[in-house]
C-alpha cells in the first residue's frame, strides 16, 4: 500500500533490500555493460538440485564458454545478442563447490552449495529484515546457518525487458543476518533444520507495489482491467520516457513548471513569491477548491556549529502528494495522505547559518494541502532542539489543475505501474532452476480485494510459464490484522476480502498452499514485527507439498454449513487435534438473516462443528468469522493453526465493483 514507501527514509532505514528512492528514475541498472556472468550466479550462491543447472552470461559473438562443477561440464557459445547459456549437471545436495567458467575471460564461482533456491517475492513484509522483527537483536547475534544464503535484488522499475538485476549473495552469519527477509529466514531455518538440505533465498520484492507490477503484460491484457495503464506505458515507452514506475512523476514532468524552472534551487530569486501562512497557503494564492501544484519555500537559520546526531523534518499529514528539497537535496516525498510525513536529512544536508527549505505540494481536494497542526510541523535537530516551521512562507502558483487539466492516473511515487517489475525484478533472473516461490503481498491490492482473486492466479500462471520449470510451489502468507478493531460487525471490509481472495487463489492455484495469519500483525503498524510465524507456517506448507513429511499445513477451514431453526451448524475440515478456542471464549463470529444486516453471534464448540446464534437474529441464514481488518482470532485445532476468515455467504462484497484504473 502506500504506507510502504512513506519517504526515503524507510527506505534506507528499514534496512530492507535496496529500492529506489520515490520519484527517481531506474534505468541505471539497464544502461550498464552486460557482465560475462549474470549477476544472479556468484559465491555463496545455492545452486537448485535435482533440476538442470542453467547458468548464463554474455560475452562476443562466438565465444566458446565453458562451465565446470567438478567432474562435470558443459559448453556454450555466445550468440549474436551476445548471450551464452550452459546447462551443467548437478551433484546432490551439499558442497562448498567451486564452479569455473571460462571463454575470453575467466570466473571463478566460490563456496557454492547445492541444495533448494526459494523465490521470496512481494512488497515490505516480505523485505523487512531479520534486525526489525521482534527479538530481532538476539535473533541475529543467534543466526549462524552457514547452509542458508540469501541474495536481494536491488529495487528496479524497468518499461521493457531487462537483462540483469543487483545484488550478491550472502551466508547467514551473525553479520549478515541483520540484512535477510525475516520471513524467509524463518522459513529457510525450519526448512533446513529439518531437511538438511541447503537452502538459497532470492528475496525479489519492493514495497508499497501491486501484484500487477510483478506480472507481464501478456498476462495481463486478458483480464482487460489494465487496459489503461498498459496503453500509458506503451506511451511512455514509445518517448523513451524515465522509468519511474508510476504515473505522477511523469505527470509532473509535463505539467509542473516549477520543477522545470528549478524552484527547488536554494539560490533561486523568490522576492516576487507571495507570502503566504502554513498550514494554509493554497487560498492565498487563488486555488482553494481546485486541484494545484504549489511551492513553498522557507529560509531556516540554524546554530554553528550544528548538532551532532539525527535531524528530522517533520510536515505533519498533506493530501496529496509532497516533495521536500533542504539546500537543494530532495530528502523525501510520500502519496500517503494519513501519514504525518517524517524526513531524515542525511549528514552534510544541513549547513550552520541559513539553510533553504522548499516543499512541493499537489492538492486534489478542496480541503487538501497541509492537514496537520502547526506545531506539527517542524526541523528536529540532533541534539533534540526544535526548529518551529508553522508561520510565514514565499509560495508560487505552478498549476491550477482545475478541470480540463487531466491529473495522473495514480499518485503512488513509487513503482505500481503494471508489469513494470516483472520486467525490471523477475524476468532477468530466468531460466534459473528454483524450487518454488513464496509471496507476502496483497497490502497493496486491498483496496479492489474481490478483484485480487483475478490478479493473483494470472500472475502465478505467468510466474510459472516465466521459469519453465511447471506447477512449481507457490505459498502465499495471507494478511495478518491490522487497523483499528471494529466494535460492531462490519458488512464489508478490503482486508477481509483481500484475505478471501488468497484463500480462493490458494484453493484454486495447483500445488499452491495459503499460511494463514491472522492470530498475527499490529493495528498500528502496517509492518508488524511477528514474523516468526509467518516464516514457520510457510514452512510447512513446503514441508509437507514439496518434501512430502507429515506435517499439518492448515487450521480449521469450512467443510459445510447447516441452517437449522434458530442457528447454524458450521462443519470443519482440518480439526485436527480438536477445535481449541484461544483466549477468554469463542469469538469472533456473526450472523445475518434475510435482511443482511450482521450481529455478533454466540458461539460453541460441539465436535467438529462450531454452532452459532443471535437473539437479534431469529432466522439466522448466514454466518461470518473474523470478518473484519483486524479480528480477534480464537478459532484453532489441535495444533495450535489458526482457522482463516470465511463467511458463508456470497452476498456482494464492499470491493466487488471497485477495478484497478
């Protein structure tokens, strides 16, 4: 959702794989020479067992590379788009190995295992390192698993194909753990503690992205939802356009004249700018009610010397978008309106003396601009001292986009334009062998939730036909809880479908599996730090799909319904154990009767069934569990799964109508 990308901050603070700062091009990883080896082949890697071990690279037309693993090789040569492709047998699990490849120049792959290589895609929850999860400090001075390596991909919008992506391998030791996906580590630590097998982690996601950037046009144009985007960015391309990755920054291009004057410049003769109070200052300069570009700039007078330590320039909330310049350096910029913006200004940016802070600011509401208080909005300096930024500011006019001034398809100011990281993130690492892949995303999608059970099969038929390898595994973390919790029962909710569509992609998908977690996540917090069980429930699912052991991969799961007189019989699948209730009773169910209004139900546990009534409701016709964005979750088996959101009607839901563009 937009809450992952907030500033570029989060992006270097959360230690995440590394991603573009918002609003800036990524075409930088395109325009470099192509390497003799693809970057995605290195030491520490993991190489797949059990499949063909295809390796590639580019060299001149014609040159005969040889690649060696032991005993074994094989040749390639190099062809008129300079590409060579080798495909080596490979011996069983384990190693070190070093792998030689050699043609007019010569690579040496170091410490190699073999072994099993998950895909780990998605958005932030999937990024988020090991040092940020819960316990992090301890589970990272604990994580020596020399068996488990890790490569993240470098964040990278492309608008067409490809080659290579960023990035290196890495074993987990207690000096590199801080920097690997959370949840892959725990899936990888459970995987190999009880296989043995080595395991290799491609950790590909980027947050704040829709499952439609990750997908490829041609998997896309089918569904005709994305029509509209993908005619913009056969647009874009067509210009040879800057690769942002999404729709505003373009927009801006065209349209805002102060980005094209350089009113960002510290230097910059603002004496003809018309004073103006913030929060405050569209009205004064003529565009309360309509849709502007504003700019406002501000001179700062700061102590020498500085402070030493963090500063911080805070903004409060702003609808709709905003951009932030200090002494000329962009420090951040954020499309997420409820979030009160918090800029980190790296070392060097301020100066003792005067200091220019210029803000960039597109409103689209008449009530938009600057949302919070004025206390709300100033510099923190390192040691703690407040700099008050409410008051008096310069401001120009850059445009008044009232209509018929088209505004931008999306003010995301990071990459959310479909297919643009399939090409940039997923295309370059194929044809190589993997076992299967894991996907933690959806935050994104939530907000067209029904539409997600469309979006979410297309593309792991596209990932599938991508890699060639068949129905690989495809395991999906479902929604943990979030927001603030409903009192009363809610008739539609985007997270509680969103989680409906993975269970439905996940029941429908081959050989895919759904780790429900729901007993999981923060109100508050969009990247909750329990990641454990996230990691450990995926884990399952791969132990028990693709390594065949005894182990349950769900919690309870409807198997059918009764309508009696007066309440309803819910029968359950996958009790093992028992049904079990977690915390004080059985909650937190409801029922509806032909009316469609829901009421919180009784709930008791009889057998395999759970049965259900209201005294509100005398006819009760349908029934709902933990139907909200953040439920209390009660219901388990024996094995202490939780049981995921259901209901049992198919009444229309909140999000059913709402489509992408």
């Amino acid at each position: 959702m937009k809450r992952f990308l907030l500033l570029a901050v989060l992006a270097s603070a959360c230690c995440c794989a590394a991603q573009p700062t918002p609003g800036t091009a990524t075409s930088a990883v395109a325009a470099k020479p192509l390497p003799f080896v693809s970057p995605i082949f290195g030491d520490n890697m993991v190489l797949q067992r059990g499949k063909p071990g295809t390796i590639w690279g580019w060299s001149e037309p014609g040159d005969r590379i040889t690649v060696q693993l032991e005993q074994k090789s094989a040749v390639a040569t190099a062809g008129p788009d300079h590409r060579w492709q080798a495909t080596i047998d490979l011996p069983p699990a384990g190693g070190p190995y070093t792998v030689r490849i050699t043609g007019r120049q010569t690579a040496e792959l170091k410490n190699v295992l073999v072994g099993d290589v998950w895909l780990c895609g998605g958005q932030s929850n999937m990024q988020l390192t090991l040092d940020r999860a819960q316990n992090g400090a301890e589970e990272v001075k604990a994580a020596y698993q020399p068996e488990i390596r890790f490569f993240s991909v470098v964040g990278h919008a492309a608008y067409h194909r490809t080659e290579v992506v960023e990035g290196s391998w890495k074993a987990v030791t207690p000096e590199t753990a801080g920097t690997v996906s959370a949840v892959g580590y725990y899936f990888a630590r459970r995987v190999q503690q009880e296989t043995h097998i080595p395991i290799g982690l491609i950790v590909d996601a980027l947050g704040g992205t829709p499952a439609e950037a990750w997908t490829s046009a041609a998997a896309l144009r089918p569904i005709h939802d994305f029509d509209v985007p993908l005619a913009e960015l056969e647009k874009l391309t067509a210009a040879s356009a800057p690769e942002y990755g999404n729709y505003v920054m373009h927009w801006y291009d065209e349209f805002d004249r102060g980005l094209k004057a350089g009113w960002q410049a510290p230097g910059l003769d603002d004496s003809a700018w018309k004073p103006v109070t913030i929060p405050g200052g569209f009205g004064e300069l003529g565009v309360p009610e309509t849709p502007a570009i504003a700019w406002f700039r501000r001179d700062v007078v700061l102590p020498d010397p500085l402070p030493a330590g963090i500063s911080l320039l805070f903004l409060g909330s702003i609808e709709r978008m905003d951009t932030a310049w200090v002494n000329g350096t962009q420090v951040g910029a954020s499309a997420w309106v409820e979030n009160p913006r918090v800029y980190f200004l790296p070392n060097g940016v301020l100066k003792p003396g005067h200091n220019t802070v210029v803000l960039r600011v597109l409103k689209t509401k008449p009530d938009g601009g600057f949302l919070g208080k004025p206390e709300e909005l100033h510099l923190l300096l390192g040691d703690k001292t407040t700099i008050p930024l409410a008051g008096e500011w310069k401001a120009q006019l850059s445009l008044d986009a009232k209509p018929p001034q088209s505004l931008p398809i999306g003010y995301e100011n990071w990459p959310v334009m479909p297919t643009v990281l399939y090409e940039g993130m997923l295309r370059p690492l194929a044809p190589l062998s993997i076992a299967g892949a894991l996907w933690y995303q959806g935050e994104q999608n939530s907000e067209r939730g029904w539409h997600y059970r469309k979006v979410l099969p297309a593309m792991i038929a596209d990932w599938r036909r991508l890699f060639a390898q068949g129905d690989f595994p495809f395991y999906i973390a479902g929604l943990p809880a979030f927001k603030h919790r409903s009192s009363e029962p809610v008739a539609g909710d985007p997270w509680a479908e969103t989680r409906e569509s993975q269970a439905v992609a996940a029941a429908s998908v081959p050989n895919s599996c759904l780790a429900v977690t729901i007993d999981t996540g923060e109100a508050d917090n969009i990247h909750p730090k329990e990641k454990l069980p996230v990691g450990e429930r995926l884990a399952r699912c791969a132990l028990a799909g693709y390594y065949g052991k005894p182990v349950l991969t769900s919690g309870p799961t409807v198997a059918s319904v009764e309508r009696l007189p007066g309440e309803i019989r819910i029968h359950f699948a996958h009790a093992d154990g028992g049904l079990a209730v977690h915390g004080e009773r059985l909650a937190e169910f409801s029922v509806a009767g032909e009316d469609h209004v829901w009421h919180w139900a009784e709930a008791r546990i009889e057998g395999d069934t759970v049965v259900v009534s209201s005294k509100d409701v005398p006819a009760p016709k349908e029934a709902r569990y933990a139907w909200q964005s953040n439920p209390v979750a009660t219901l388990f088996n024996g094995a202490g799964l939780p049981a995921g959101p259901f209901r049992t009607d198919n009444w229309p839901t909140m999000t059913e109508s709402q489509r992408p563009y």
